[in-house]
C-alpha cells in the first residue's frame, strides 16, 4: 500500500440516484485520497454496482456531484471519463470471447488507438510507431498480471480467475490514475482469491489509487487502507478496517454473527 496523502483525487458529495420510485442512493458522501485502496462494502442491492456505474459515467446522478482531481465529471459520457483517468471491470466478465488475450487488452487502450487502426484488425503492421507502442504496452500489461505466455489464446478459453486478470489487465491498458474494481474476486479459490489480492496490492503500489468493490471480506480487509459501508443506499460506516470490523452498526447491517 502506498503512502496515505491528504490529496483526495475523488470526492463523491451528496450522490442520489433513484430509478423510477426506488432510491437506490441517497445523499451519499465520501472522498477517495490518491494513492490508497479503498474498499466499499454492504449487503446485496445496497447500491454499491449503481455508485460504480455513476463514477465510471454508465449514467448521471439524480442528484449531487461527483469530482475527479477536483473537476466536476458526473455528467460525462462514459469515454470522457476514461480519458480524464478511471478505468474500471465489471461484476460479470465482459470480455471478447472470440478475441484472444491480448487483444482484449489492446482494446483497453481506447483512449490513445487511432480509428483507423481499430479498423485494422490487430494485424500489427510493421510500420507505425504507435502501433508498435500499443502491442509492446499490452505484452508489458500481460507480464505484469502473469499471462504473457498465453497472450495467443482465445478470452473464452481461459478459466474465470484469468478471465477476471485479463478484464483487470484490460481496465490498467488505459492507464488509469483510479481504478474501480467491481467484485474482483467473485467465484474464485482460495488460490484464485490469493492471486487476485496480490495483484491489487501490486496495481497500488505503482501508484494507482484503488476502488474496491467486493463481497469476500477477507481481501476487504487484508488489503484497503479505507472502508466505507454501505446499506440501503446510505453510508453508514468509514474508517479503517479495524474501525468497520469493530463498527456496531456495520456488525448489525453486514458482517452479522461473522463479525
């Protein structure tokens, strides 16, 4: 984990979103400091998958505001908000099957590709000094998330624990200064799990503020400098992990008998 700052990059103040009648957020406020990882947790349909979808510009807010490196983005497309520096993955894998993993990665790189070599085909023309540049990057990406020797093979055929590396190696293609990562670890082993906390950490310690969305407590806790809990659409915890694991409204809401 990097060294904490009083640098917040995100602040999120005063967020509501509600779909038709239903609240699915209400007046929710926190900040995000460059450099940490910070967790978010609470139970199913508490509106953790709808603040993600709001920051990463899926759609606006009803109300408030969200700022990124203290300028207003609530209300950018999707690509505008890529391009200021989020990336994120997604709770259920959205990879190209029928493409392999490097490809896939490649495709991160939306942001900084050419129309024209999009048009391509990934035939990686020899001439073309971006071209060159964006294979070389999504190799570098592939070594670093531990799947460079299988950069040739199809995203389908992969299990779902590279599956979810190669959707992470993906969202880090854009070079992102926050990265918001959406369950991460869902339906992986213990090995799996293990794998994937490693490479979280790793991502962090090159300096990519993490945000963390996920279920399985343990990498909630080994790993977040910072928690905030999350119920009903409200906030009703932060702190560190020690403080939520010790939070009476947290054990009653979330963590149960467990806590």
């Amino acid at each position: 984990m990097n060294p904490v700052n009083n640098e917040n990059v995100l602040e999120v103040q005063g967020i509501a979103m509600s779909f038709g009648g239903l609240m699915a957020l209400s007046n929710l406020n926190f900040q995000v400091k460059r450099g940490i990882i910070k967790g978010i947790i609470g139970p199913n349909g508490a509106g953790k998958t709808t603040l993600f979808n709001i920051i990463t510009g899926s759609f606006p807010p009803t109300n408030g505001t969200i700022r990124f490196k203290d300028r207003p983005i609530e209300h950018l497309k999707a690509y505008k908000i890529a391009e200021r520096g989020i990336s994120r993955t997604f709770q259920t894998i959205e990879l190209f099957g029928n493409m392999t993993v490097l490809e896939n990665i490649m495709l991160g790189c939306h942001t900084r590709i050419r129309p024209s070599f999009l048009a391509s085909g990934f035939k990686f023309p020899q001439s073309g000094r971006k071209e060159k540049q964006i294979l070389e990057r999504g190799m570098r990406i592939l070594k670093f998330i531990g799947l460079n020797d299988k950069f040739n093979h199809l995203a389908e055929n992969l299990p779902l624990g590279e599956q979810k590396m190669v959707e992470i190696g993906r969202a880090l293609a854009s070079e992102p200064e926050l990265i918001c990562l959406d369950e991460p670890a869902a339906g992986l082993n213990e090995t799996e799990t293990h794998l994937a906390s490693s490479l979280i950490k790793a991502i962090n310690a090159k300096g990519i503020t993490v945000l963390l969305v996920e279920h399985d407590m343990r990498v909630i806790m080994n790993i977040s400098d910072e928690i905030v809990v999350i119920n009903y659409g409200q906030k009703i915890a932060e702190g560190s992990p020690e403080e939520i694991q010790n939070n009476p409204r947290v054990i009653e809401a979330y963590l149960g008998s467990e806590a």
